[in-house]
C-alpha cells in the first residue's frame, strides 16, 4: 500500500470524535429501555397498579418510536440535522425529568410519550449525521468504535438497573439519563459540524404522515397484542395488523405516484445493494431482537435466575459482538460486506443450535461458549449492512436511508419477537411448568429463531462483494473532516427553520 493510500485510509480523529459523541445520546437511549424493563414489578409494587397497567409504559413508548421514526428524514431536510438531534435530546431529558416525577402510572406514560417523541429521532439522525459526515469510507470503522458500547449495554442495563432500584428507588431508573444526554449535548455542539436545513427544503407530507404513522403503530401493537393474546389469530392481534398493512400498503401506493416529496423516498429501492441491505435489515431485526427477548426469559424460567443475574449471563454474547465489530469495521472495506455479514450470519446460526437443543438437565455453564460465538457472529453484520446500504447513495439520500433502515429494523423486530412469544406460550402449554417442559418448549423456540436466521443468511448473500464496494469507494471522494459550528437550538431556531 502507498504512503497516499494510506493517508486515504487513516481514520482521521475527528471522525472519531463524531462518533463518540453521538453514539453517547443512543446509548442514553438503549440503557433507558433495558433499565426500565427490569423495573416493571417494581413499578406496579410502588404505584399499586396491575402489570397490565404497567406494561403500558413500555407499550407507549414503542407506539410512540413508531410514529416518530418516519419524521426524522424530513426533519433533518427542513431544521437540519445537528439541530433535530439536540432537539430530540433535550426533549428525552425533559421527559426522563418528568418521568422520574410521575405520581401514577397515567402521568408516567404520558411523559414516557414525551420521552418517546425525541428517543425516536437520536437513533437514526445519529446514523444519518455520521453517514453524512464521515462517508461509505470509514463508516464500518467509526461504527466498530460506536457499537461497542452498544453491544454491552443489555448486559450492563439490568444491572445498572437492579442497582438503582435496590440503592436509591425506581425514580433514579429515569433521572440517570440527565447527566449522560448533558454531556451528549455538550460534545456534540463542540464536535459534530453544523448542517443546514436543505435548500428547498420540502414542505411536511401530511398526508403520508396520516398513513404511515397509524399504519405502524397499529401493526406494532398487534404484533404486541398477539404475544398477549395466544397468537396471531386472535382479534386483539389480527385486526390491528391488518388495519395497519391496508394504511402501509396506501402509503406505498401514495409515495410512487405522489406529486410532492414523500416521507420516505421508496425510489431507494430502485438502488439494488440498498434494496438488498434493507431486506437484510428486516430479517436481522427479527433475529436479533426476537433473541433478545428470548434469551433473558430462557434463563429466568428454565434456571431460575433474577433479571440481574440473567442479564450477567449474557456477557460473552455482548463481550463477542465488541471484539467483531471492530474486526468488521478493518474488514469492510477490503473484502466487502458479503463476505462478513455472511460468516456473521452462519456463525449465529450455528452458535444457536447448542439451545435449540437444550434439555431440563442443561447448564448455564455450558452455553457461554455458544453465547461468546453467538456474539462474535452478531459483531460481524451490522456495520457492514449499514455500509453496504450506504455506499451506492448521494449523501443528500443518506437521512432517507436512516429512516427507512430504522423503521424496516423496527417492524422485524417487532414480528419476530411476537412470532417466537406465541410459540413458547404454545410450547408450554396447559400443563404444569415441569422443568422438562419448560426446556422443550424453549428448545422448540430457539430452533425457529435458528431457522429465521438461517433465513437471513441467504439475504446476505445478495450483498455487494469486495470488488463492488471497491468501486463504490473509488467514487466517493475522501472525506475531509469539516470544523463544529454553534447552532441555535432553541424556539427561534425552529421558527426560522420553518
């Protein structure tokens, strides 16, 4: 390699400065939600409330995420980004304040609706401010940096939670958040570059908002509701689904023929590598997050653990996916995202096997191998997918890519974790939990988990290989990192931005 090109492949420190910063305000975010799920029981002991109740303050937030979503792109063109992601911040911190407040379930989901209204938008504003900033270039690199405090967070989340509500009460489970979003907000005013709203900046689509918004909210809670209710059959879960398929089919029917710039520009799909990556993104969002509701369970129920305990178990699987990612992030660029997120897909596959088989007599002890494997699998996929939607688009296409990439991960997430609930429900069955029972019915489980991501596995190879993400990267000019600015976040800014 010469000494230019590797001038060309040196990550520059401001990059990585960049990356710091904003990934602060998604970690904010990811600890806030697995903080708060160990603290349901709790909850409904302090306010004397049923878990019914309860569960709508998690429930809130997902529908509220889902509504969100599809008006960060937009945002980000008409405000422009840096400014929508402090908005979106400070809007979080206000609600985790009131939250931490709250004097009955009511009032704490309605400010867990106010908290959902900015933790919506810091996730993919955050990936399309980096994609903007640092390029298809280094963005596996920066990614690597960013994700492995991702990757520890559900390991670290029940334990920062246990330890809040044992040590200083339920509120400090929202008031934690304060400190981490300041210091977000300070390093990225001082390090991430100012963007401008868009020059011409389209005015809000409203009538695709009245379609898309509805449509996913009410095909998340059905996914919600089928796990509650015993399976997808049951009205509570079919009849919000297909309400909500009928508006999203509209709004795609509405978005191609539609004369005015619509919420998500489904013209991307036209683009094969980025149609290929959201593909994969879907499938990986049911993989992934369907294990992350299964796996906790799988150790509470068969080996009794607390939530705590649970959540300590599953550090080989976060420690795995910290030590990949950043193999990933050297690796993109010279052997193309194929290649990874395959071998990260059938290492996953493979490492799930060991519980689809497990029996009443299995040890914990015996599956951190499988977890240690499970998590270097996961390490190797998702800034290479990231990458790999991003390499073949303008950057002006970017926060467009964000949004759909966030909403499509959602929505599989939301199906695959339904999917694998009403299978265990029916593995357990009528009869008494006898441990052997409990163990077929997780096995059953796990073995259509492995089947989902085996399923993925031939997605990925649909992927660009070494050779197309060499071209994609000719033509895409190094990046030169571009000094901060001050911006105005307040009521005037935005009057103005309007």
């Amino acid at each position: 390699m010469s000494a230019q090109a590797r001038a060309a492949d040196r990550l520059p420190r401001e990059f990585l400065k960049i990356g710091t910063a904003l990934v602060l305000g998604a970690a904010m975010a990811m600890l806030d939600a697995t903080v708060v799920a160990v603290a349901t029981r709790t909850l409904a002991e302090r306010f004397g409330s049923p878990l019914s109740a309860v569960a709508w303050v998690s429930t809130a937030y997902l529908l509220t995420l889902s509504v969100v979503v599809p008006l960060s792109g937009w945002a980000m063109g008409r405000f422009g980004g840096r400014r929508v992601w402090l908005l979106a911040v400070a809007a979080f911190l206000a609600g985790s304040l009131l939250c931490g407040l709250a004097w009955s379930i009511p009032s704490l989901v309605a400010f867990r609706v106010l908290q959902a209204l900015g933790g919506g938008l810091i996730q993919p504003v955050g990936q399309a401010l980096l994609g903007r900033n640092v390029g298809p270039r280094y963005m596996a690199r920066v990614m690597a940096v960013m994700s492995v405090p991702m990757a520890l967070l559900p390991v670290l989340g029940p334990a920062v939670g246990g330890l809040l509500l044992a040590e200083v009460g339920w509120r400090w489970i929202f008031f934690i958040n304060l400190p981490i979003g300041a210091v977000a907000i300070v390093l990225v005013r001082r390090w991430v570059p100012a963007s401008e709203p868009a020059a011409g900046a389209a005015r809000f689509d409203v009538r695709g908002f009245a379609l898309i918004a509805p449509g996913l909210a009410a095909l998340v809670y059905g996914c919600s509701a089928a796990g509650d209710h015993g399976g997808f059959g049951a009205p509570a879960a079919w009849l919000p689904m297909a309400g909500g398929a009928a508006l999203l089919a509209v709004f795609v029917l509405y978005s191609l023929r539609t004369t005015v710039v619509p919420l998500l520009d489904l013209r991307l799909f036209a683009n094969k590598a980025f149609s290929v990556a959201m593909l994969n993104a879907l499938l990986l969002g049911a993989t992934l997050f369907g294990a992350m509701f299964l796996l906790p369970l799988y150790y509470q129920q068969a080996h009794g653990f607390s939530a705590l305990r649970a959540g300590l178990v599953l550090a080989p699987q976060g420690i795995g996916t910290a030590i990949s990612t950043f193999v990933a992030g050297r690796l993109t660029n010279r052997v193309g995202p194929r290649v990874l997120v395959a071998a990260g897909t059938a290492l996953a596959t493979a490492a799930t096997v060991p519980f689809a088989v497990v029996g009443a007599g299995t040890s914990a002890l015996s599956l951190t191998v499988p977890l240690l494997l499970r998590g270097l699998g996961l390490g190797l996929v998702f800034s290479p997918l990231i990458t790999a939607g991003y390499s073949t688009l303008r950057r002006e296409s970017i926060p467009q890519a964000t949004t759909t990439f966030n909403i499509l991960n959602r929505v599989g997430g939301s199906i695959g974790t339904a999917g694998l609930a009403v299978i265990l429900v029916r593995g357990f069955g009528d009869g008494a939990p006898t441990a052997a029972r409990v163990a077929s019915a997780y096995g059953t489980t796990f073995w259509w988990a492995l089947g989902c991501t085996a399923v993925t596995l031939v997605a990925a190879l649909f992927l660009p290989g070494a050779k197309a993400m060499k071209a994609a990267l000719d033509r895409e000019p190094v990046p030169v990192p571009v000094p901060a600015q001050q911006d105005a976040v307040g009521p005037k800014a935005v009057s103005a931005a309007v």
